[in-house]
C-alpha cells in the first residue's frame, strides 16, 4: 500500500486517499455494501422494538390477559394513561411500575390482591384483585395516571402462596407413589396454583384425592433438563 492509500472500513481493503477518489466501479462496489450493512441494521432495529412492545407480562408466566381497555377504578371503559393509540409505551417503566405495584399490594392488600401482568397489548398493566374499594382507591392514589386496569380474581395470591408451598413440600411424596410432579406455579389473575406433570390423568386424580377442591390447574409438563457441565 502507498501513501495514498489506507483501509476502507467498509469493504476491508484499500482505497484512494489524501484526495484521490475511487474507480467508478469500485465506488458502486463500496455504496452497495454499505447500503446491506445499513439495512441490516435497520432491520435488526426493528425485531428488537417488536419483541419489546409484543413481550407478554412477567410475571411469573401468567395468563394472557383478554384485551380490550378499562378504568382503574372498575372493568370498562379506557385504562387510566392508556396510550395504545398513541406513543409506544416504555416497556421498563411499565416493569418498575409492575413490581412497585406488586411490592405495594402484597404488603398492604394480602388478602385481596392476586397479581399483576402485562396486557397483550403492551400498553397497560392488569391487576387482579378480589373486590376491595378499598385496594382500588389506594392503588388510583399511589399510581395517579399509571396505565393500569381492574379486574376481579377469585382467590388473593397469599391463599395460592400457602397452597403451592404445600405441593412443593410434597414433591418427594408423589415421587413414592409414582407421579412426577415438574413445576409448581401461582397464576397471577388469581385463578389457581398451576401444577406441571407427566401423565396429567393419572396426577389428576390422585391431586384431587388429597387436596380436594383447592384450586389447582394440572398441566403436562416435562422436567427441565440442566445441561451437564
């Protein structure tokens, strides 16, 4: 390479330079590259602004929420600070709310609230709830303007906290009697404790025998494998 030449950091190789300008081709060859580099970035731009604004609630894996927006104070109407028709919603602001939301309720409403999620829309939160005015007016108080929807739930998540301990504790239990019992998780909307196993018939049955009408929801879930290091 001569003095007149130095890398290109495009295309890898060496161009004209202290004021020599490229072959027309080369020039062509050079334009072209860099339009794919900055269309691939673009594009890649894109993916992650989507997966943000479509990412479900965290939560703990909770139910997809039914869309349609609603008060804070009831189940109809707009949420309060919906934008869903407007501005893209900050996807981390949403999740500090989420978990200041939670924090707040399970120490002051343990025996009605339940949980919170994301909506599929990505521009609100739902918490679930038993009825308690009580709740409603002091979540409108601490969170004025949050995007946040109402809904009922018909059991507080403490009950379902004390129920899923209880399965837990009795994994080694079921394993002597031959039901293999994979993931123990509290649904957020309040519904039920979600109890994953092999064999969903069979783990049915024997739950019911011991636990009677508590609210679980038995699902056919594999165990997890861990991959050996």
């Amino acid at each position: 390479m001569n003095r007149h030449e130095q890398d290109d950091p495009v295309t890898g190789g060496a161009v004209a330079g202290l004021g020599a300008t490229a072959p027309p081709r080369r020039r062509a060859k050079i334009a072209g590259r860099a339009g794919a580099a900055l269309l691939g970035a673009l594009a890649a731009g894109c993916l992650l602004t989507t997966a943000a604004c479509a990412s479900p609630a965290s939560g703990g894996g909770g139910p997809a929420a039914p869309g349609g927006a609603a008060g804070a104070s009831d189940t109809t109407g707009r949420a309060v600070g919906d934008t869903s028709g407007g501005a893209p919603v900050d996807q981390v602001k949403l999740a500090r709310t989420a978990d200041r939301i939670d924090a707040i309720l399970r120490r002051d409403f343990p025996r009605h609230y339940a949980g919170v999620v994301l909506a599929p829309s990505g521009h609100r939160l739902i918490v679930y709830r038993r009825p308690s005015a009580t709740l409603d007016a002091a979540l409108r108080r601490r969170f004025p303007g949050a995007p946040v929807q109402i809904r009922d739930a018909p059991h507080a998540a403490r009950e379902l906290d004390a129920l899923a301990a209880r399965v837990r504790g009795d994994i080694g239990y079921w394993r002597r009697r031959g039901v293999s019992v994979t993931s123990v998780a509290v649904r957020p909307d309040g519904t039920a404790v979600e109890v994953g196993v092999t064999g969903v018939a069979r783990a049915s049955a024997a739950l019911r025998r011991r636990y009677g009408s508590a609210p679980l929801k038995v699902v056919e879930a594999g165990p997890t494998l861990i991959p050996a290091r």
